[in-house]
C-alpha cells in the first residue's frame, strides 16, 4: 500500500521528489511543448491530479499519446506546486506505466457526456464518472454520519432480520422468499408444500426492522437499525426502491418530543458532516446538479425546524388559493402534493408534522389524550417531502391490543411484541430515515435511481 | 432526554444531589434496616447501578416491595459515593416510580437461569440477559469498529445489491425473491409466467456482494460492502446461519501481500477496540464463557500473523499423527477438522493460509505464476476456523474468460463484470469476514445463532 491517493497528492504538504500515484486516466491533451497533461483520479476525492509527462518518456510515443479515458495507469515522479491555477500540485512523471488499456472505440464512457437515463445502463461503470463518483462519496459520508450519531449518543446498532415471517405490518407489498422450485410448483400443481420450504412456512423480506427492533429497545434502552429493506410496489417513479436502505432509531423512555429533538439533530449532522467533510463533491451539486443546495443546506442546519400539528396543516391546505390534484380535509392522509406546499411554500424549510388522526396510522402509534390523533410525526423537507416518519409508540398494553383488534390483526401473529408491553413495559419512539431519500436531499440528484448504485426496480434486477 | 444513564451514573463523576435514571429491575432485595436495594440495568453497560430505596417513600409498600426482575421504573435521587465494594455509586431514591410491571408468575425471565437454547425461544427477550446484552453490546462495538477502519482507510462504503438476478457465482445455494402468488402458481400449474414476477426474471437473494463491488473498486478504488448475505443451504449446525451479515473490502492496486496486511490489521483492529471499549462485557465473557479470552485476543492483537501456502499445510496435515475424519492429498479443500488442526494445534494463533490449487477456487482469483494455484488467501483463527476468506482477483481478461469457460459460466452473464476487465483493468484484491464468526470470536460463544439478534436457521425465520 506504498503510494500516494491522488486526494494526498493534490495538497501542498504531499510535495516531494518521489511520489507514486495509481489510477485512472480521466483527460490527455499533448502540448505543443514537447508533453503531455494527464488528469488521472483514483475514486480518493472528485478532483484530478494532473500529470506532466515530458516526451523523453521511454514509452512517450508507444503509449502515453495513446493514453484515453479510463485507461488505468501507475505514474512515479516529482511533485511539485503547480504554477496554474485551481490545483496546488501537479506530478511531473519519470515513468508511466500503463496498466490497462481501455479501446476508445467501445468504452461507453469515452465520448460524450450521456444522460442519466442512458448511464443506468451502465451501472457497472458511472460510479467512474464525475456525478456517481460525487454520489458514491457522500453516501458515503452519510453512511458513516449515521453511524457515528447514534454511536456517540449509546444507540447500539442492531441488525433485525431481513427474512421474516410476518406478512401482515400493514407497511407495504412484500417479497416472497421461499427455497422451493417455482418451475417444479408449477408443473406438479396441487397444494403448496410449506414443510418442504426453507422456513416450514410463507416466508418474506422486511418492510421494517422497526418491530424487532422494539424488542431491543425495551431491553436495551437506544438501538438502531441500519439496513436494506424491501417494497414489491409496482410504482416505475423517480420516487421509489423495491429495495432501499433505511435507519431506524428506537429510545426506550422517549416521548414525542425527544424523538422530534433526535430526528432534527439527526437530519443536521449528516448535512453538515457532508458539507463539512465532502466540500469539492457538494460543491459539484451546487454548481452542477441543482444551484443553490449548498446555502439551503446551511439554512437547514441554522434554523429550528418547524413543528406543525396535523390539524393545523389541514387548515392551511384547506385555506390556500393553491390548487391540488387531491382533495384534502381533517382525516384524510396527505398526498405529496400537500407535503411538498408545506414545506417548499408555506414554512420554506423542513417541517415536522405531528398528531395525525388515528385512523390513517399504524397500530403501533400511541393515541393521545384526545383519542382522536396519535402521536405521530413525519419530517418533510423541500425537494424530497417526506423524509423521516416516526412515532411515539403505543406502550399501554389494553390500548394496543384494542388498536389492533380495530386493524384486524390476530395478536398470535404479535405474542412477542405485545409480550414487551407485558413485561416492564416503556414508553419509547422512534423513527424511519431512508437513506436514499437523505442522499437525495444532500446532493440534489433528482431521481432515486441515481443514488443507490445498482437499483431495483420493476423489471429491473440487473447487475 | 433529560436522564442519566446507567453507565454515567456509576462513575464517580456524576455524584449529585440530583440524578434521575431510567431502567429495567435486575434484582431486589430488602434489607431488615428498612430499606431495600434494587439492582437498575438500562442497557447502556454491563453493570447494574445499586438503588437504596428507603421505607420512607410514600409507595415502599404498595409498590417498591413488589418489585421484581424486569420492571421498569423511575428513580430519582441523590447519587452518593457507595461504600460497597465493587461499585463507585449507589443511587439513594426519593422516588421510585413504577412504569411496567413483570408478574413474576407469567415472566419467563423471572427465576432461574435458562440455557442458551431455551433463550432462542424467547428471542425477544432475551437481551434483557446478561449474556444477551453483553453480546449485543460487543457486536455493536465490532460494528463501528468496521466502519471506523474502513472510513479511515479511505475506503467507501458500498450497498450492493441484496436482490439479484445472477444465480450463478457458486458460492452456494441461493433462494428465490417473487412477486407471484406460489398458492395460485400451484393451482393453476402450467409455466412460470415470469412477465407477472416483480423483476421479470428469477430472482435470488444475494450470497455475496464482491462481483458489484468489484466494479465500484476498479472505478474509485477502495470499496467496501456491509450488509446481510443469504444461504439456502440446509446446514442444522452451530456454525450456520441462512441469514448472516459479510464485510466484503476490494482494494485496487492491492495484491495479495496487501490484502493479507489489511485482513490482519482489520481483525487486530476489530478485537482491540472490543478489550478498549467493552472491558465490563468482555471481562463477563472470560469469565463465565470462555476463560482466557481476553489473553487469547490479546496475543491476537500482539503477535504477527502466520502466513503459510496450503501446499505446506498439506505437508504438515500428511505427516502429523493426528487422526482425521476426511484424508488430505494436495489438490483437496481442508476441512473445519484440518483448518482447526492447523491455528490451533500447529500454529497456535491466527494463520493465513495462502496459494490455494485454482481448481478447488472460483474463477475470479488470479492465477499464480505456477499455473496451478491462486493468489488466495483463508485467515483461521483458533476456536473458529474459518473467518476470513479472500483473494487477489484475476485482473487480465483472457486468463479470466478461459477460467469462466472451465468453470462452465456463460460470459454473457458477466457482460458486466468482464467489462472492468476490458477498460481500464487494474490488479485488485479483497475477501469477505462474516460479522457473526467475528462476535463469535470475540465473545467465545458457542453457537452462531446466540451472536444474531434474531437467527434464520431451516425451519425457523420466527420473530
């Protein structure tokens, strides 16, 4: 692991008369000069280093003019200030070694800069170009931001399982998974033979670890879970993932209050992380990707969030000249449409709604004193709409199992979870961030495809 | 979020005359002084903070003598220097307020110790246990600790893909993901109509995420995957899961020298921060698990690795006069017998084995100048086996493509994936550890499925 990131590289303190710099070349142009330019990056951060290679190189001719995009390369030489301008360094090369070749005539990425659309055919290769490798980066960031937050604050990370036998969460279309062979099922007919299943049963994959991980947080007090989950709706929008990847935190002895406070420090850190620790990337989204995210982003930072009640965001939906494609009144659930107006128009910034009415939340949700909302919140943001849904949940084991009995849900299926409102239970709440949606938000790519590197989609399990 | 933690209250530091704690009863007993001490678990740390609940409180008899394991409650009070040994603090209550009862009758944690196999039945519960918590601590701790090195290292981490349509890598049985209704495929009989499954194609959960990976490392250089990995293989054993979690780092430019550095820097690492950060819990586990594991992890962490070609492994396993169940010739996988027989009675700490013959690995290693073996590499660790497996990936396309033509793999599969080899090709390396197999470790536990908060074994995905 003896050389030089081309993000070392690029700072001042890396100069020395012998540095060595692996990756791949991004642009050649010869000079007149008797030389050549190479920008060559490594993936290390968005920016090139640029390489002077002199013609009295041994392979000058045979191959450094040869040199295209994408070719893979191991350059040694002197690095020195660089007398032009927007680059501290550049590398002036005794030997080029070219390590891969990559033909001009059928690399995809060579030529033209290529839609979005068109690069998702290519998944296997934009992470090599300039907005996927931006993309790559700060998801990154904001992967690690994750989970230092909730380190630093005692969340211990707890991985609740992806295979489940619960069919019936209420939180979306599921995903079989099963071991038998669909072709044989289908050509013998007859009964589905569950005791020749993997599982002895319908198995299927997760909507939310959010069940299991209660049980963590009742025993455990601060937990969260970080993984894929899955949704086998047949919506083909910029919108949604049949598989995406979402953070769900769960704090044994908070209540709506503290869970709103964690959510907004929470959605702060990873903004401010990213600008803080992904500054030449962020500043490619401002100027490229959607212009002016960097100051909205230090606006989302600076300010409170907004908090709402549902009911008064019913009022001002009800009450504004604004025209929507749904109707809204008291009790029914928000469309984005409505979420977007509220947090673009009428707060400009996030906003936290809370107290929904009962009947159009999840069992689990606590109701209030009123016994018509439940102390439900969801975080929208400009751009995006709703980015965090959480809750308080319901720790009062009659109310719960009578919230459930109104969902029609057979609480055999749920021994284990009421049994943690059985056995010293806690009021607690949580919430569901889906990192996508985050990444979005952070860098203003407009279509979730765009920020998950190979996406699944109706019709669409390649790579 | 106005408390004090369990972990906090019991440093010398936070005496107060004002402290408020929140948690789960372990124990209590009363004392004939009129008072009773209760032992006060939260989560947040292995050992208990010791409250002194006075007669005097107004709900001493109807409720604080009641009081039995796994109750929630509320104390407030002044947190006093304890003149107990073995504790810094003890908690003199004001209030003790009770959140949730256990019966004591019907709480299966209640009276005595249960075994590790009774616990699996009580999933959810059962990291309200000493063992349980202390397991979930550790394996959270070697979590960050993955992330930390990785995002150290300038690795980025990347979400592969979960599901796939690639059902062909051979790393082991793989199950189904569908969108079709299996009980209506089974009446109707007949072909699967794939054009009505969610992708359109089989689809498969993933057993690892290299091949993706490799494509994000040849394009930005140091990668790394985290995330759950599937097996629909029907293995009852201690040592299997069919859902476990795999960190998979790819490095370009590295080789397998390289690779063998990071495998052991990150295992050195891992057990490190697990002595530094979980010193309560890992002291619980050298005592009541395994004794003399914190010595055994700490000449881990001390001692170089081992490294040895198999071809010597071989040589050593034909003449030793230990006895094993399957023979060993050169050119045969070892078995779990022969890789224990090696890190623990032969060498006696962690050995890489290396140099495997290239017809018992996959088509992705790179073949040595031998022509008979690969650059692979299995990292063994005593008392597990088995824990890292990698290799130095086959970076030149003709050696790659007569390598999947042996292996009888179509390319048109691997279009993708043969195209970093095409464009820009460039040495590479990497290996996969699975998480469960490191906690194992790490903790001395027994048995695989008691180191997952929620093990998926054939027959059981409940929970």
């Amino acid at each position: 692991m003896n050389w030089t990131s081309v993000a070392d590289a690029r700072k001042q303190e890396s100069i020395s008369p012998d540095v060595e710099v692996r990756g791949w070349v991004r642009t050649r142009r010869d000079s007149k000069g008797g030389f050549s330019f190479i920008e060559v990056n490594d993936g290390s951060c968005f920016g090139n280093l640029q390489i002077v290679a002199p013609a009295e190189l041994s392979n000058y001719e045979s191959e450094v003019q040869k040199l295209t995009a994408g070719c893979s390369v191991v350059v040694v030489g002197e690095l020195l200030e660089s007398p032009a301008k927007g680059q501290a360094t550049e590398l002036h090369a005794t030997e080029v070694r070219v390590l891969g070749w990559a033909d001009p005539e059928s690399y995809p990425l060579q030529k033209k800069r290529h839609s979005f659309e068109k690069l998702r055919e290519w998944a296997h290769l934009r992470p090599r170009t300039n907005t996927f490798g931006a993309v790559a980066r700060v998801r990154n960031q904001i992967c690690q931001s994750i989970h230092d937050f909730y380190h630093e604050r005692g969340f211990l990370y707890v991985n609740t399982p992806i295979i489940t036998a619960s069919d019936c969460e209420g939180a979306g279309e599921m995903f079989r998974v099963t071991s038998l062979d669909l072709e044989m099922l289908a050509k013998k007919g007859g009964p589905v033979k569950y005791e020749y299943d993997f599982f002895e049963k319908p198995a299927y994959l997760t909507v939310s670890g959010q069940l299991n991980g209660e049980t963590y947080a009742t025993a455990l007090g601060r937990i969260y879970t970080f993984g894929p989950t899955f949704r086998a709706e047949n919506s083909n929008t910029s919108r949604h993932l049949a598989e995406f990847w979402m953070v769900e935190p769960e704090a044994a002895f908070f209540d709506l209050t503290d869970n709103m406070r964690l959510a907004e420090d929470f959605l702060k850190r990873i903004f401010s992380d990213c600008l803080n620790h992904c500054g030449e990337d962020m500043e490619f989204f401002d100027k490229m990707i959607e212009k002016g995210k960097i100051d909205q982003l230090k606006s989302v930072i600076e300010k409170p969030f907004t908090h709402m009640p549902y009911t008064e965001a019913v009022s001002i939906l009800e009450n504004t000249s604004e025209k929507f494609e749904y109707p809204v009144s008291w009790g029914t659930d928000l469309q984005a449409e409505h979420e977007r107006f509220l947090t673009e128009k009428h707060v400009g910034g996030p906003v936290i709604l809370t107290d929904y009415p009962s009947t159009i939340k999840p069992f689990y949700m606590r109701v209030s004193d009123d016994k018509k909302t439940v102390a439900a919140m969801d975080v929208l943001v400009p751009g995006v709409g709703e980015i965090i849904g959480g809750s308080q949940r319901e720790e009062r084991l009659d109310v719960l199992q009578s919230r459930m009995a109104e969902a029609g849900l057979n609480e055999d299926d749920y021994w284990w979870y009421i049994d943690t409102r059985k056995y010293g239970s806690v009021p607690h709440a949580g919430f569901g961030l889906g990192l996508e949606r985050a990444v979005q938000y952070a860098t203003g790519m407009a279509n979730i495809r765009d920020v998950i590197p190979f996406p699944r989609t109706p019709g669409n399990a390649d790579f």
